[in-house]
C-alpha cells in the first residue's frame, strides 16, 4: 500500500480531518490511526517531521506540566499549605516547605506569607495521572508579585510572545522599560510606567491576534516605534537569564 | 411525484445554511449554526472543575449540556425561560449524540460545559444545536474523533421531506426522524422517530439523511478553518 499525505505541512486541519494514508506514517501528538489511516484529532497546524505527524494545537486550555513556569493567584489557604489557580482545569497545592526557605513555626498564620488573591510566580514540580499539581516557589525568579497588571493570553501563543531565545518579549521589555513575566499557562504580568504598560499589553496583543503571521518581529517593533517615539531594535543573541 | 413545499423548497432540499465559530468571545469555545429560520448558538465551558463533587468521575471527564429555547424564540407562545422536560430529555440526548466522538479521558474529575442557546426556532432545532455543539467543542480544542452532523429528516404523505420546518412538522403532522450521524465512524449516534414509517422507508430515510449530514459536515469544517485562518 503506497503511503500518501493529503494536507501539507502547516495546513490547518479539524477534527476528523484525514490527514495521511498509509502504514508508512505515525500518528503523533493530535492525531490518531483509523485503520490505515491518520485522522486529526484536534483543531491544529500539521507538523510533518520524517513519518511522524504531529498537531500544533490552536486552542485548548493549560494542561499542566512539571517544569513549566507559571503565574498564579492564591485561592485559598490549606492547613499546610495553599491552593492556586492558573487558568487550567486544575489548581494546584503549594505546601509549607516548597513556599519558603524561611522557617514557619507550628500553627502559624499562613496569610502571613501568602494571603488570598496573592500572585506568584511559580514552578510545577509535580503532576500525578488524577491531575494533582504540585507547583514551588523554590528557584531563581519565583516570587510574590506586587504591582503591575496582568494580561491573559491564549496559552498556545505563548511560545510566539516569548520568541525565539526571548527575542520577542526582550524587544517588548527594552521599549517599553516595562518588567514582563510571562508564565507558560498564558498569565502574563506587566510592570512599569502606566503608560508604558499599556503599550506593552497592547503589543502583546497584537502578538497574540497575528502569531501564526510570518514578520510578526518587525511589524511588532513598528508598533512600539510608532507608540513609543523611540527607535526600537531587535534583541540579538538574547540570553536566558 | 414531486411534493409541493410549503417554503417552496424540492423534497430533497435543505434549508440554507450559515454556520460560524467563535461567536462569544469569553467562552473557551462557541459556534453558530443557523438552519433557514432555526438558529442554535452554543458555547463551550472548560474543561474545568466539576462541582457538586459526588458527579466527579475519576476515569474521565464528563460533559454536560444544557438546551434552552429562548423566550421569544418560538412561533406562538412564549416559552418559559430555564428548564422544562422536554429541555431536559434533549440536553440528555445532544450530550449521548456527541460523546461517542470526545476523548475526555486527560480531564479526570472536570467537566466540560455546553450551553446551546436557540434564539430563532423553526423545527430541527436539536439537530442544530449538535451542529453548533461540536463545532463549539472543537474550537474549545478538545480532543474529537471527528464531528457530529445532524439532520431532522420527515416523512409525510408517503414522501420523504429533508430538513423538515416547523409547518410540515406541527401543523401538517409529517413523522420527524432526527438523526446524527459520525462521518469517520460511519455510525449514527442519534436516531428518534416520532410518527410512523415503514421498515423500507425508514431505511431509504437513513441513507438520505446520511448524505445530508456529510454536507452539512463539509459546512462545519469550512466554518472552523475560516475562524482559525483569519
């Protein structure tokens, strides 16, 4: 049986799409086999690497993963511990001991260190099959956030705001003089001159509505020029702190 | 014998169709399905975190549909907003008619909310709202096998009458066979009859009301690209 693909890479594909025949493909991450045959399973872009076919998802909510960094916002405070939420189907529990390298006595006041409607920054450090999420303030950046404001973004856009080695979000930083935080769940957190901040969540934004756009780097550093005032250049080489 | 309609239409002819996704901004998902006069607009929730909590199922996630006609949506009489039994028994129904296509299996212990509203109705009303249903589903980006398409099929003065409106159904009293149909799968996950219809037409009524279906289904999938395209 000869293998053949009927949509090409990038194509947007919807469920029960066939994307490919032919034992000569894998189903991957989105799609599943039917016979012979690869269906989507979901709304995404395909992604053709080699034989396997993958989906890049287009919507859908957070599902939680260890090592992701994210924003969330305190919900409700545990006998030994807190329970946040961070836009997913899930919360997660944060405990006495990822909290803080300080020492909490027995039967202390836990609002002390985070109170209800608090944000953070935070690490997931587990995530069991029942989607129970355990996430750390333990490591570098992971803190209490005060100030600023936040913008939700689909989470699947998340990898084109940050661009490619931060490229993106340091453009956005370096012109606006703004603090940005992007968590992985689509939570961002914007901090600086009010002014400022307002264009910083507008050009995120304009990410966010275009990021399956190619020239989305400079269209967005036009965007700042022009709200701005101020030449605006790409980040280069740009480190991960 | 070509029946006479009373809208004009053939025997075998649709009303015209216009469907949309992404109509409601804040849902996670949300479609438009308009069939002539009878419109459903349907919008998904989640997954997200089911309470009461003795509904939770460990396994998998479940779903949850709600049927409502608007007040002012009817031919006559206002209908009494919030859920009655027939609301009831058709939320029941469009949820059985869509589950065979979802994977919920990732979201143990959530629920995934559909709302599906009817603004306008003309007859076929539950066959419009699985129509925006799925497509609301699958923008919400839920894992689906594929669509659900469905049709309401009729039999009156033995003619079959496709996508029958709300005249031939109630006045005329022509028998209403909706029906959903699973393109991939090749099944059908509704099926009602109300009326009477022999073995042979009933049959003749599946296979039309399949082909039906596979257009509509071509109209859905238009739908969804377009929003995502842009």
């Amino acid at each position: 049986m000869t293998d053949e693909a009927f949509v090409k890479d990038k194509d947007i594909v919807v469920p029960g799409d066939k994307i490919a025949s032919g034992m000569g493909f894998l189903p991957g991450k989105g799609t599943y086999r039917s016979d012979s045959d690869i269906f989507a399973e979901r709304v995404g872009l395909v992604h053709i690497d080699g034989n396997v076919i993958k989906l890049v998802p287009l919507s859908g909510a957070y599902m939680p993963k260890v090592n992701d960094r994210v924003i969330g916002k305190i919900i409700d405070v545990l006998m030994s511990g807190w329970r946040i939420d961070f836009g997913s189907p899930y919360s997660a529990v944060l405990s006495m001991k990822e909290a803080t390298s300080e020492f909490i006595p027995k039967g202390a006041d836990l609002t002390r260190y985070f109170a209800i409607d608090d944000f953070i920054v935070c690490k997931i450090i587990n995530v069991t099959s029942q989607r129970l999420v355990d996430v750390s303030m333990m490591g570098p950046g992971l803190r209490k956030l005060k100030g600023g404001r936040f913008v939700n973004v689909n989470t699947n856009k998340v990898p084109r705001i940050i661009g490619k080695e931060g490229s993106m979000v340091s453009m956005i930083k370096q012109a606006t003089g703004c603090n940005i935080i992007i968590g992985q769940n689509g939570m961002v957190w914007i901090d600086g001159e009010p002014e400022n901040e307002v264009i910083a969540v507008e050009a995120i934004k304009l990410v966010e509505a275009e990021a399956h756009k190619s020239g989305l780097t400079d269209r967005v550093s036009k965007f700042l020029e022009e709200k701005t005032g101020k030449k605006v250049e790409a980040v280069q080489n740009f480190k991960k702190r | 014998m070509a029946i006479k309609r009373i809208d004009g239409r053939k025997a075998n002819e649709m009303r015209p169709i216009t469907a949309k996704v992404g109509v409601i901004p804040r849902a996670d998902g949300s479609a438009m399905f308009k069939i002539g006069n009878t419109q459903a607009i349907a919008a998904v929730y989640g997954p997200r975190d089911l309470h009461p909590k003795f509904l939770q199922n460990p396994d998998k996630g479940i779903l949850r549909c709600n049927y409502s006609m608007m007040p002012f949506s009817g031919h006559g009489d206002r209908v009494r907003p919030g859920g009655n039994r027939r609301s009831k028994e058709i939320s029941m129904l469009i949820s059985k008619a869509l589950l065979p296509v979802l994977n919920l299996e990732d979201f143990p212990n959530a629920v995934v909310d559909v709302f599906i509203d009817l603004p306008e109705t003309d007859a076929g009303t539950r066959c419009a709202g699985i129509c925006a249903a799925s497509m609301a589903l699958a923008d919400a980006g839920l894992l689906m096998k594929d669509l659900v398409s469905a049709m309401s099929m009729g039999f009156l003065d033995n003619e079959i009458l496709v996508d029958i409106n709300s005249n031939e159904d109630c006045d005329l009293g022509a028998t209403d066979i909706p029906l959903a149909y699973i393109p991939s799968m090749d099944k059908i996950s509704l099926l009602q009859l109300d009326g009477g219809v022999s073995k042979e037409n009933l049959m003749k009524i599946l296979e039309i009301g399949k082909q039906k279906c596979l257009e509509i289904d071509k109209i859905q999938r238009k739908a969804l690209r377009e929003k995502f395209k842009e």
